[in-house]
C-alpha cells in the first residue's frame, strides 16, 4: 500500500487540525454535524460521514450510546522511559524479564540512550494507592537488577478488554480504540486499529466517489468487529495466563517462555507462525456480504496470497483482477470494457505454494483480499456481482467523466 506522509496529506490539500476537541454531534440520513472547539473557539463542521477514533474514552461511542461489553483488569501497569545500566537496558535489543511473580519488559527507543520500561505494579504497592516512581524504583532494580539513573516520563493505566456492540451507527463509525481494547499481550494493538482505518477508508472513498452502493458500508462493521472479538478473546487469554498466580502459569513464565524465545532464532517454522500471528496477514472475511466464491483452500474474503511478484500491483488500491495462469478471450474483453486492470500472472510453483487455484479469476478489493472468485472466470457472475454492489473502478469513473 502507498505509504503517506503529513507532507503528502499536505500535498493533497489535506490538513490536520492539531489541539481540536470534539464538543458534540449530530447526524441524520443525509450527513452529520459535529461540534468541535479549538484555541478556545467553537464551530460547526459539516460532513457527509463521522468516524469516531477517539480512544478508548470515545465521545463519539458515548454519544451514540453504544456498549462498550468487557471487563478490567485488576492490575496496574507503569510505563517509563528510562536511563540506566544493566544488561536488559545495555542489551539494546527488546527483553522480557521475569522476577518470581512479576515481569517486566524492556525496549529501546529511538533516543540512543533512553529504554522503555513496562511492568506491573506488585499488589503490595497498589494498596497504597497512587504510586509514584520513588515508590517502584526499589523493586524495580533489585527485581530486573538494573540501575536506573534517570527519568523522562512515568505513568501508569489500566488495561482493559472491551469490545463495542456495533461499530457502525447510521453515517457514525467507530474505529480503532474507540471500538476495541485489549491487553497488550502480543503488541497487536495498531495493526488491529490500521486495519480498521483501511477497510472503512476504502469503502467511504468509493461511496464518496459514487463507486460503490452506500450499502457497502454496512460490511465495515460485521468485518472487523467479527476479528476484534476473536482478538480480544485471545489476547485476554494469554495475559490471564501470563499475569495468573497459580502454578501451570509460574511454570508457564518462568521456564516455558524463557526456553521457548530463543527457538525464535532458530526455528523458521516457529517465526512464520508468530509472524502471521503478530502481523494479522492471515485475517479474513470469508463470511462478509462482500465475499463470494471459493475453490480448494482458497476462498474469497481471505488475503490475496503472496507469490513473491504480485504485491505491486495492489498500490493502484482499486478493484483489479488477478489471473495466474491462462486468461481468456472473454475475460480480456470484460476487463477492458469495464476498464478494470487486469493482471496476469504465470502459473508456476510460487503460485501453487501460495495457495491459488489455476486460470481462476480472482476480483481483488482495494485492501488486497478477495472480493470474488471464480474457478472458470465466469464474467456473467462477476458482472452480477459488480452491479450487486454499485462496483465501479476509478478508471471507469475518469472515462466516464471523459
């Protein structure tokens, strides 16, 4: 995907505004108002749509008086940037520390000199209350022995796991911490938000340009709270099992882990696995609205597989078809007619290992997953599908426009 910049948002007559509060909105069939206040002024914007990505606090759930379904966790974090010495902070590398009960991690930061620190406060502290960072310096030396020499930032929060009910409310979307939060087991936290931001940004752009029914819309919700669910649910396991007093997880923390990590730079197997975990690269949505279609392993709704060469094309982050194998006079000329790039890949081993299906059409959504496939390149049902869903690609939009 096309990586932008603030100077390309810029470049694109798109600014930021810095330090604004969102007061309040409201929002009918026909477009949304929202209240903003900023150098201590208010005003009014008008738009077509709202997205609410404010946080877990979110003003815009609050509003629309969405549940926020979860829990909180009864310990409480610390996160400090630190100077000091010790081979978790010399090591320059990120490290998890285990200390009887408690654990902490390590990671450098872009200062050459400064080491994020993250763990929890022990029981015995939180009783007292508020803790500061004299409080936990003790602990945290003699537990992780290192020497902390000096302080940029302490801070401390809950950690919660929580899930809202819908994520779509009219021409209101909520995405991001807005709509989900979890324990940060796994550090999954902003690639599930970017995730977010790019389904429903593809979507709200075709609908703006009148590429796509408004009706595509209404997959954006069942898409991504359907995996946020699934990762919450995960993610509040592993942190249970990892957080737990009881024997199976200090057996877990203090000998399972610490003799697993190192396999990490070993075993190739093993760092696929955390790989497409962590990255998120085997997300689907085979049971969306949008997806139609599977063959053998393949199914629309899943990522476009990988063979090595066929990443590129997906930065035009349009509607385009895939072809590996052989493409057929018909298909050449739908693709043309309707001005839809079409690409056509060699069949070969790459292709196979992948997981694609020979000569099959495969439709591929802005974000790179499958929309539709079909096993005979059926233009009949492709087309069916395209007026299902108002599909219209930007080529067709500017020679239209022509």
């Amino acid at each position: 995907m096309k990586h932008f910049s603030l100077a390309k948002l810029k470049a694109q007559g798109i600014e930021i505004d810095w330090g604004t509060e969102l007061v309040s909105f409201t929002h009918n069939d026909t477009g949304t108002t929202a209240v903003v206040k900023k150098d201590g002024r208010t005003e009014e914007i008008q738009s077509s749509y709202l997205v609410g990505c404010d946080g877990a606090s979110s003003i815009v759930r609050t509003e629309l008086d969405i549940d926020f379904t979860g829990g909180t966790y009864p310990q409480i974090f610390c996160v400090i940037d630190i100077e000091g010495e010790g081979e978790a902070i010399s090591s320059k590398s990120m490290n998890m520390c285990f200390s009887g009960d408690e654990f902490a991690i390590f990671m450098p930061v872009r200062s050459s000199k400064t080491t994020r620190l993250i763990s929890i406060i022990p029981r015995e502290l939180q009783k007292q209350g508020k803790t500061s960072f004299e409080d936990i310096k003790p602990f945290l030396e003699s537990a992780f022995k290192v020497r902390i020499d000096k302080v940029n930032w302490y801070s401390t929060y809950s950690v919660h796991h929580r899930v809202a009910e819908h994520f779509q409310q009219g021409r209101v979307f909520l995405a991001g911490d807005a709509a989900h939060i979890h324990s940060p087991a796994g550090g999954q936290g902003m690639n599930t938000g970017i995730g977010d931001a790019v389904n429903l940004g593809w979507k709200l752009a075709s609908v703006i340009q009148q590429r796509a029914h408004p009706s595509i819309l209404e997959t954006y919700s069942p898409e991504r709270r359907t995996f946020a669910k699934v990762l919450v649910a995960s993610t509040d396991r592993a942190f249970t099992r990892i957080v737990a007093k009881d024997k199976p997880s200090k057996l877990l923390r203090k000998n399972i882990i610490p003799a697993g990590i190192p396999l990490l730079n070993y075993s190739r197997f093993i760092r696929r696995i955390v790989f497409n975990i962590l990255s998120q690269i085997r997300v689907n949505y085979k049971k969306s609205d949008l997806s139609y279609g599977h063959k053998n392993r393949l199914h629309a709704g899943q990522r476009l597989p990988y063979t090595g060469y066929n990443y590129d094309a997906l930065n035009e982050m349009d509607w385009q078809i895939h072809i590996y194998g052989q493409a057929s006079d018909s298909m050449k000329e739908f693709a043309s007619r309707h001005h839809i790039s079409l690409f056509k890949w060699p069949w070969d081993k790459r292709a196979s290992k992948a997981g694609l299906v020979e000569d099959a059409l495969c439709f591929i959504r802005p974000d790179g997953h499958i929309g539709f496939l079909s096993e005979y390149q059926d233009t009949y049902e492709l087309n069916a599908y395209m007026r299902e869903h108002g599909i219209v690609t930007e080529a067709a939009k500017s020679h239209a426009a022509n």
